[in-house]
C-alpha cells in the first residue's frame, strides 16, 4: 500500500541553491532560517507546548533529488566522490524515498500577517523552498547518544578551511548574516575531488553571490557579487566546470 505525505511546511532559508549548503544539520549553528507552514495548518493550536523544547527535528524531502530509480550504492562527497558505500550507511539525497531529517535550533514561536504563526529556527541544511513533511520534538534524554559510533563520517568531522574574508568584500554583507556565511565557507562547499587552486567557485547566498579561491587549506573571498539571474544560472556551473 502506498502512503502519501501532505507538505505542511516550507523552509524559508538564505540558500537559492544546492552548492554551498551545510552537509549536515548543525554545522553552521549561527545559520538561520524559518519555518513556515501551508495555509491549511497555521493553527497555532498545532504548536502548543513546543515553545518547552530547545531542539526540533525536521522531516523534509530533497527535492531536487526526486528520481523514479534507485542504486543500492552512492559515492559520498567527503570519501572524494570514488568509493562506494551502501545508500543506507549514508546521509545521501538519492535514496528510494528522499527524505531527509535535520536536527535544528528552535529559537522561537513567531507571528506575522502574512505567515501566521512560524518557527524561526538556526542550524538548518535545508534550500529555501524544501517542502517539510513533519515535525518532532528533539528529546536529549533518547535521542542523543554521546558514545554512538560515527562509522567512516567520522573521519571528517572536523574538517574545515581558514576562511580569508578581505574587509573590503565583507562590509558588502549584512552584518547579521556575516558570521553564518564565514561558517559556511569555512565548511568547504566544493566538491571534495576537486583540487585546483585557480579554480573560481561560487556560493549563492541571500542576495548575493560569493565568489572564491582554495589553496593549502585557506579559502579566500576574491569578488562579492549581487545575486541575479544570471549568477542564478552560472555559478554552480563554474563550479562544476571551471
């Protein structure tokens, strides 16, 4: 029997696309982002009792992942994209259904006219746009296991660049979302097989787009762009391309 799931909420974050976002949730605690539900369940009765609660999860679909086929195997980004792993020993967007989950920083129950009432939340991996299909309290006395094994994801969980950011190019960026973005950088959005230091990479976030260099473990800002159409299309492709 199949089982279809309702949207009942949409995240409303500063990335207009894939490349450059966290790979896991958390990463990034000072990224912020909000969620904001469908007209059919702004019933702030639905919320009730969250406000007790530090932590939620998400439950979200990747979509722009959706495909009709599946591979018992995937080539994760931080095993360099050439080995293999089992699609259940991953994080992975192409699975059989595409389902993510993200643990996220509620910071607040907030109301507008135009949203009703929606979460404001920090930490999230999510684009802006992802459909969210539940949403559960986090609970630190079960779900959170300190001596859990993190199998090979392990190995890279402290990996991280210096970020050179030239003040020039950083007062170009709200102030509110300057540390966000240095974490963002710092995590190292490209592709983990691609190695050349002449390379230019850009990052959409918020209105702009942020253009970049790597050499010997040091990122360096070299242009702050306003985010168009154009860069809409061409940035991720640079990456990809060259």
């Amino acid at each position: 029997m199949e089982v279809s799931m309702k949207t009942i909420a949409r995240i409303h974050s500063d990335f207009p696309e894939k490349f450059g976002i966290p790979r896991q949730s958390g990463l990034v605690e000072s990224l912020e982002a909000s969620v904001v539900f469908e007209p059919e369940y702004r019933n702030p009765a639905a919320l009730y009792g969250l406000e007790g609660y530090s932590h939620i999860w998400l439950l979200w679909q990747f979509s722009q992942a959706v495909r009709d086929t599946w591979s018992p195997t995937v080539h994760p980004p931080r095993l360099g994209g050439n080995r293999h792993m089992g699609v259940f020993a991953t994080r992975s967007p192409f699975r059989p259904n595409p389902l993510g989950l993200s643990s996220v920083r509620l910071l607040g129950i907030e109301k507008n006219a135009q949203w009703g009432s929606f979460l404001r939340v920090a930490g999230a991996d999510l684009m802006d746009g992802t459909p969210i299909y539940d949403i559960k309290p986090y609970l630190p006395y079960t779900d959170c296991h300190p001596q859990a094994a993190g199998g090979f994801g392990a190995d890279s969980a402290s990996y991280g660049l210096e970020v050179v950011f030239p003040e020039g190019l950083l007062a170009q960026i709200p102030a509110e979302k300057r540390k966000a973005l240095q974490g963002i950088l710092a995590q190292d959005p490209r592709p983990s097989y691609q190695n050349d230091p002449e390379r230019v990479y850009g990052v959409a976030f918020g209105r702009q787009n942020i253009r970049f260099r790597v050499k010997d473990g040091v990122l360096t800002v070299c242009e702050v762009q306003d985010y168009t159409d154009v860069f809409k299309k061409d940035s991720v492709l640079e990456s990809k391309e060259g």
